[in-house]
C-alpha cells in the first residue's frame, strides 16, 4: 500500500491528536521522580487520556502481529531499555533516565510522541545522551520538505548521532501514522542522502531516532531468566539507550510539528522554523505544568513519594 497523503480535515484531526499526545507528556511531568513507579505513570497517563481528553490510549491492547498484546497506556523505557519498556512496580531512583511514550487515538486520529525525562540528578554522560538525542530528532525533522528523500533524514541522524560517539538502533524505526498506529513508510534513523522515498505535502509519520551511548546492538530483555515479555528491547552490552519522538506533517513548504503543546521542550537554536506558528495558535493549556490533578484520577493510595498536599483537587480543566 502506498503512503497515505492526508487532506486539510484529517490534518486537522492529526493536529488535535497530536497536541494531546503532547499534553499528556506534560501532565506527567511533575510526576517524574524518585518514588514514583512506572505503572503509576501509566495509571495517571490513562486516567487522563480517557476521562480528561476523551481519548484512546493506543498501545492498551494493541498486537501487532507476532506480539502479545500491550498491556499499558504507554511506554516507559528506563536506562538500558531501548524502547517498549512495560510499566511496572519499581520506583524510579535518582539518576535513572527515562523514555515516556504516549500514543493518544482522538476523533480516530493517532496522535504518537516521546520524550526523555531525567529523574532528580542524572550524570553528565546521560544527560549529554538525552540532549544528543533530542537533537538528533531535530537534525531529522529539518530535513522534511517536498521533495526531500527518506534517506536525507536518516543520514541527517545518524551522521549527527554517530560524530557525538553514539550509535543508532537499526531494528526499530519511525512509521507513517494517521488513521493507523503505524503505517507507511518506514522511517529509518541511519541512510545515504537522496535515496528512498520522495516526500510530499500532506504525509505525516513520526521521527523517533533510539541512539545508544555503547554499540548499536539490541536484545530481549531477559534480566534474571524471567519469562520474555515479548515487547522490553534493551541494549545488548547494557549501555544506556534514549529517545525521542514528533509526529511530523510535511508542509508545501517545510515541517509542521505536530505533537506540540505548551510544555514541549524548546526546539535546538538550528532549528529555525522550531514549531512556527503552532505553537502560538494552540488554545490555552488544558492543565498548567504542574497543576495537581483532580483527587479521582489518584485513587486511593495516591503515588508513592508524592505528599498528599500534591494530590488535592485542581482547577476545573478545560478540554476539547
Ligand atoms: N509508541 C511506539 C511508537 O513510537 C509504539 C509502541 S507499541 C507498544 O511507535 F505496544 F509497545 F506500546
Ligand atoms: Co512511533
Ligand atoms: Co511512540
């Protein structure tokens, strides 16, 4: 099947999913720390998704063929986890670095975006992997524009990755999104300029380049002989791995951003265009960064390491 080029009305759609995509990364800002678990990342993040923003989380139950079916509302992919890291009971400890992975379906539109969160005080090497990495993405998406090739974008990553002493993850790579999760093309984080496909206005699929501080090598994750759970990929020789990820539209002229929203990071100075004019025509936040959120999306026992005090009721939000 050939790329599907998007007309102005499922732009739109892709433009909200987007922007919740991003939103819920900044919801869960404030809640990245030590104490908190993976899994009551993923129980806000849902809560949130489905009650405040009336979406879907995508990657709950989702299969793709020769997969179980994934049973959270997003990724969480710690140290050496490379990505598809399943939330689970462990607290987060100062120093881990972590990738938070957020899929939002809206109105049927996927929405699909990730950032890096550093949890307390990190080391100069992972913070420098995560900065790196970030800006590899950008080096990735300044490249989009008609008439661009597949291939400039991975080079662009991969040349960018590689000189900072990193290496690129070649098993997984960034898909064309829309209607589906993950659809054509596949967009890969390493390539030679001027080959693959042509881009044209109206194609949409995220760059999400997984760039290892060790050897570009992957594995399944079988810490201490458990069971695979058929989705954790870590770094073979355990060296750290980070990752981010945009939803990008290409433009009659350039990029758009779409999975952008008040609390995303502050594009690189290269990046001229950064999220042009989207940014400012974003409605005001549905939830300040930092705002506590409603008493009912905490339950009972609240989150581990964060004082009630945190968890008293909001402001009313405003949502689409
Ligand atoms: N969000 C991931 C991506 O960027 C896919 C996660 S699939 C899951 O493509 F099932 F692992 F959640
Ligand atoms: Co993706
Ligand atoms: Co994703």
């Amino acid at each position: 099947m050939a790329i599907s080029i998007k007309t102005a009305a499922d732009i739109e759609g892709m433009r909200l999913a987007g922007r919740l995509a991003s939103e819920v990364l900044d919801m869960l800002t404030p809640y990245v720390r030590p104490g908190v678990t993976t899994k009551d990342i993923d129980r806000l993040a849902h809560e949130y998704m489905t009650q405040v923003q009336r979406g879907i989380p995508a990657t709950l139950g989702y299969a793709p063929p020769g997969y179980p079916a994934y049973p959270a509302s997003l990724c969480t992919s710690l140290n050496d986890v490379v990505c598809h890291g399943i939330p689970d009971d462990r607290p987060l400890k100062n120093g881990d670095i972590v990738n938070i992975d957020v899929t939002v379906i809206k109105d049927g539109w996927h929405g699909d975006n990730s950032r890096m969160f550093v949890v307390g005080e990190a080391s100069i090497a992972a913070r420098r992997l995560c900065q790196v990495t970030f800006e590899a993405m950008w080096k990735g998406i300044v490249k989009v524009r008609p008439g661009a090739r597949l291939g400039d974008i991975g080079h662009a990553i991969q040349t960018f990755a590689e000189h900072a002493g990193y290496s690129v993850v070649r098993e997984f790579c960034g898909h064309g999104v829309g209607a589906r999760f993950h659809e054509e093309p596949q967009v890969l984080h390493y390539g030679r300029p001027g080959t693959l496909e042509t881009l044209q206005p109206g194609m949409i699929f995220t760059i999400e380049p997984m760039i290892n501080a060790g050897k570009r090598d992957i594995k399944e994750d079988r810490k201490g002989g458990r069971p695979y759970d058929g989705w954790t990929i870590v770094t073979r020789d355990r060296s750290l791995s980070a990752q981010w990820e945009h939803s990008v539209l290409v433009t009659e002229t350039g990029y758009e951003v779409l999975t952008v929203s008040h609390g995303s990071p502050e594009p690189p100075a290269f990046a001229t265009a950064g999220y042009g004019e989207r940014l400012g025509r974003l409605p005001a936040q549905t939830l300040p960064p930092g705002a506590p959120l409603p008493s009912g999306l905490l339950g009972t026992s609240g989150i581990a390491g964060l004082k009630d005090s945190s968890l008293a009721i909001g402001p009313a939000f405003a949502t689409t």
